[in-house]
C-alpha cells in the first residue's frame, strides 16, 4: 500500500498532482461561471506549441512557454475586442489550434526530440523535477495572493459584466488578468496533467462542487478539495494500473462526478417530495453581494 512513497520520483509527482490539482480546481471556478471552459482547453494546446518552440531554441521552458501562453491570451482577448463580428469561441479556435499545428509540425520536422514531448501531451510523474514542484508552488501563491487582492471585481466581471463598468471595473483588464493567470496555471500542470487534459481538471472539480453547494464561497472550497484529493488519488492509483499520470487523474474526477450527480439527483427529488424550493442558482446570489456589499 505505502510502496510507491519508496520512490523520490513519486513523492515528488503526488506533491505535484495534489497541488495542481487545487490550483485547477480554485482557477476552474471562475472558467466555469465566467463561461470560459473552452479558452481553458485551447490555451493549453496553445502553450504546447511554445513548450515546442522553446525546446527547438533551446529555451528555458518555463519561460517560453508562459511567455507563449501570455501571448495567446492576450491575442484572443484583443481579437475578440477588436473585432466584434469575430466569436470569442472562433478566436480561441483560429489562435490555439494554429499554435498547437506549428507545435506538432516541428516536432514532425525534428523528429529527435518526439519522445519528450509525450508527458507534455498526456503527463508523466516521472518527469516532474524538484524545479518544477518550485514552479507549481511558486504559481500557486502567486495565483491565490491575485485572487484575493483581485476578489471582488473578479466577482463583479464574472456576474455582472455588463454593470462592471459603471462601477468603476474595467472588464477588459479584468479578462486580460485572468486569462494570464489561467495561462500560468496551464503552464505548471502540463507535467503532470499533460495538455489534452488540463481542460478537464479546471472544469469537473467546480462542477462538482456546484452539484453540492449553492454557495459560492463553499463552491470554492469544494472546488479546490476535490481537486487536490483527485489529484492524490489518480497519481496513487496510476502507479498501480499503470496509466498516464493524467488520465488516471481525470478518471478519478469523473467518477467523483458522477457520485455527486447521483447524490444532487437524489437530493433533488427527496426536496420535491417534501415540497421545498429549489436550491437559489449561485449566480444570482453571489451577483448580489458582489454588487451591494
């Protein structure tokens, strides 16, 4: 049961997946009711083509993938500012797949370097250094201190983005923020996630979360504790079965999915029975008190 703590390489990828997990699941939050799940999948194939980029220039990583990453959020926020005809979803589309095509053909091109690129796609524990648990951490304490100090008008941009203004809060700066800080987090969790996945751990823990709260404070809570835990037990259960580092995360998110779909299914029709109202949508109340408190 204890035998995969012999190893560095793992207690260094469950540090790793435990974290990042709850980073996703705190980030996740704000993409879910800001409507963004998808800039959060197209961003990641984005960064994968700077991961690449970086490699051939032999770059640091880090560095050149999150410069990439700035890069693209930035683009897809201007373009869709710029460009009213242009959808926010044919922006993403247009500049994250363009990414992730150039990403593909070097790698097509200098095919000496294929393999290293199939934990940035899938994860992989085994890779995950003592420099990129400093990276995840770093990120981490970065992203909840910007939370905190950006709190309230995140909360107003994210219901009420159309009154934001008159209140004071550019909305426009606010995305732009947002859409830097997700691209950090992405950045952190290819190792362990990979870039095909990542979009499933900032979307599932805040949907579950959802199913069991109307709260948004406990939302986030939840959120951040089934990530980690999810992240805990994928990377734990992967050493055993074998799998994708990844994979084996997300699988572990979905099932959690699925029991509190049954519970909120059950919990639902018991409030029904009993003739009480439904619980009040999240939005609505926490738009409220982003507004008058």
């Amino acid at each position: 049961m204890f035998e995969p703590f012999d190893y560095e390489f793992f207690i260094r990828g469950i540090i790793a997946a435990t974290i990042v997990g709850g980073l996703c699941g705190l980030i996740g939050v704000y993409v879910v009711l800001r409507k963004m799940s998808y800039i959060g999948h197209g961003l990641s194939h984005a960064i994968f083509g700077g991961a690449v980029v970086s490699f051939v220039m032999s770059f640091n990583f880090y560095i050149g993938a999150t410069i990439w990453g700035f890069a693209s959020a930035v683009l897809i926020n201007l373009t869709t500012r710029q460009r009213k005809f242009i959808a926010a979803d044919a922006a993403i589309g247009i500049i994250t797949t363009a990414s992730f095509a150039l990403g593909v053909a070097l790698i097509s091109r200098y095919r000496t370097f294929t393999r290293s690129f199939d934990a940035a796609l899938f994860g992989n524990i085994l890779g995950v250094t003592e420099n990129d648990l400093y990276a995840i951490v770093g990120v981490t304490v970065l992203t909840v201190a910007a939370i905190l100090i950006m709190y309230r008008r995140l909360l107003f941009t994210t219901f009420d983005p159309e009154v934001a203004p008159y209140f004071g809060v550019s909305t426009a700066w606010v995305d732009t923020f947002f859409s830097l800080i997700l691209a950090a987090a992405i950045v952190v969790s290819l190792q362990v996630l990979g870039a095909t996945l990542i979009a499933a751990t900032l979307v599932i823990p805040p949907i579950t979360a959802r199913l069991l709260t109307d709260n948004f404070s406990r939302m986030m809570v939840f959120s951040v504790a089934i990530g980690s835990a999810c992240g805990f037990t994928g990377i734990y259960a992967s050493y055993f079965i074998d799998i994708a580092s990844g994979a084996s995360i997300v699988l572990v998110s979905a099932g959690v999915f699925l029991v509190a779909m049954l519970y909120s299914v059950v919990r639902n029709t018991v409030l029904t029975a009993r003739g009480l109202a439904e619980p009040v949508p999240v939005d609505s109340s926490v738009s409220q008190h982003a507004v008058y408190d």
